[in-house]
C-alpha cells in the first residue's frame, strides 16, 4: 500500500497497517506528486482557457482553406476579421456593440433583481414557497422567445420588448439556482448560529445568504449566457442598432461574414462575461476551499 507522507513523496506501508496520517494543515493540493504539480505549470491558467477557442478557430480556417466547406457557405476567419476591420473603421461597429451592451445590461439587471428578490422570498418564507414556486415553475417552462408576440402586444415594439425578453430570460436561472443555494444551506451550520444565539435576521445574513452565494453565481453564469442568446432575436424587433440587427441586415445581403462576425462578437462577450463570474467567485468565494481538480 502507498500513501502520501509528505508533498512530493511515498511511503510503502506493509498490508494490514494503518496509513500514516496527513498532517492537519496539509492540503490535496500540497499533497499531490511534485511531478505532477510541475507539468501542470508547464502553461499559466489563463492561457491553457484559450487553447480551446484557438483550435475551434484553426479548424475552422482549415474547413474552408481546403474547400471542405464552401466560403459562400461559412465565410473564412480572413474574411470575418477583414469585415470588422471595415465595420470598425467606419464607426458602425462601435455602435451596434454598444447598443447591444446597453440592452443586455439593463435587461440582465431587471431580470437578476427579480430572480434574488423571488428566491430570496420563497426560499426563507415556508408559505412564499407553497404559494409562488408552482407559479413560478409554470412559467419557467413557457418558451422565452414563444411570448414574443405576447411582449410586443403588451410593450410595443420599441426598447421595452427587447429588454423584457431578456429580463424574463435571465430572471429564471438565478432564481431556481439561488432558491436552490438558500433551501441548500447546512442544517448543522444554522443549529450551530442558533446554538451561539444568533437571531433570525442575524442568521440570515451571516449564514443563509453567503451560503447560497455559489448557487447565485452559478445562476448568474446560466443568465449571462441566456441573455445574449435572447438578444439575438430581441434586437430583430424592429431595431435600428445592435448586433442582431447588423446580423439580419447582413443575412439579407447574403454576407456570410458579417454574420459570422455577430456570433463571433456574442462568443467573445460570453466568454469575457463568463471570465467576470469567475473572478467574483475567487472573490466572493474564498472562505470556501473545495477541489479544484487533479
């Protein structure tokens, strides 16, 4: 049998023994094979994320250097940047990405209020639960983009439609997974505050409501992505600006690379966004020391 005795070595124990103990203080982390720590530093962190999205991108010059799929089809990565160079020089660009910022924040943040403010309501109030779960769960089975024509009777058809969209989008992830964080909280840790004589509202705050932190962020993951996936087709209701609108106007023109060039942009804002989250939770979460992989 061989068990870890110190970070970077092995001790053979004979079968039938009892393992030595780790140290108190000694960490998984610390524990692992210096080996193995040091061809994981072969590349920063940040760096190996981009690995993925370099090889998606080398594959697909590939496909269409070689003619295996057809520009007029797909439109190579040359032609994609070369648009937006243009679209860049001439101000257009800016624009659109701009508009399209602006709706996705302001949206994101109606829909982000209302899914804590809900979560918050039914996960700590037992009654709030038995009478505004099920309604709730109801309409987060409806199909966002089924009640666009339901959302452009009640709003119109200016800003309003666009940021409703995306606000009722984005209000349902963060409030299953922050529902889902508050009712998660360990019993044992709210036995232990009660046992120290916190009140209820001191128990709220200082317990319940840290405790469902990871849950909130991992529905704000969830929002962020769903949010620019709605403003694709919300910036399609008679909308001058935006990404969306850009994309539609070049799907008329039959301009493969502009239109590629919108996902492309509504790709990078994901992973940009997604790299936010992951900064609030080293932030937020740092009390917290789980495993972060071998």
């Amino acid at each position: 049998m061989t068990v870890v005795d110190a970070p970077g070595a092995a001790v053979l124990a004979p079968p039938g023994a009892a393992a030595p103990a780790l140290p108190p203080d000694l960490t998984l982390r610390e524990a692992w094979p210096q080996r193995s720590r040091r061809r994981r530093r072969v590349l920063p962190r940040g760096v190996r994320r981009l690995v993925g999205p370099l090889l998606l991108v080398a594959a697909w010059y590939a496909l269409t250097a070689s003619g295996t799929i057809d520009a007029r089809t797909l439109a190579p990565p040359t032609d994609v940047v070369r648009a937006g160079a243009d679209l860049w020089a001439e101000g257009e660009l800016q624009a659109h990405l701009l508009a399209s910022l602006r709706r996705a924040s302001v949206g994101l943040g109606i829909g982000v209020t209302l899914g804590i403010a809900l979560a918050t309501i039914t996960g700590l109030l037992r009654v709030a639960d038995d009478l505004l779960d099920p309604a709730v769960q109801v309409l987060r089975a409806v199909p966002v983009l089924g009640l666009l024509p339901l959302v452009i009777i009640w709003f119109g058809i200016g800003e309003a439609p666009k940021l409703a969209l995306v606000a009722i989008g984005t209000a349902f992830p963060v409030y299953v997974n922050t529902h889902a964080g508050i009712r998660g909280v360990d019993a044992k840790l709210v036995e232990a505050a009660t046992t120290f004589g916190l009140r209820r509202a001191a128990l709220i705050r200082h317990v319940v409501l840290p405790g469902a932190v990871p849950g909130f962020l991992v529905g704000l993951r969830f929002a962020l992505t769903g949010a620019w996936l709605i403003m694709i087709v919300a910036e399609q209701i008679n909308a001058k600006t935006g990404i969306g609108f850009l994309m539609n106007e070049a799907r008329a023109w039959f301009r493969t690379d502009i239109i590629v060039l919108g996902l492309a942009i509504y790709g990078v804002l994901g992973l940009v966004t997604d790299g936010i989250v992951r900064l609030l939770e080293r932030a937020l979460l740092s009390w917290r020391r789980g495993f972060t992989g071998a």
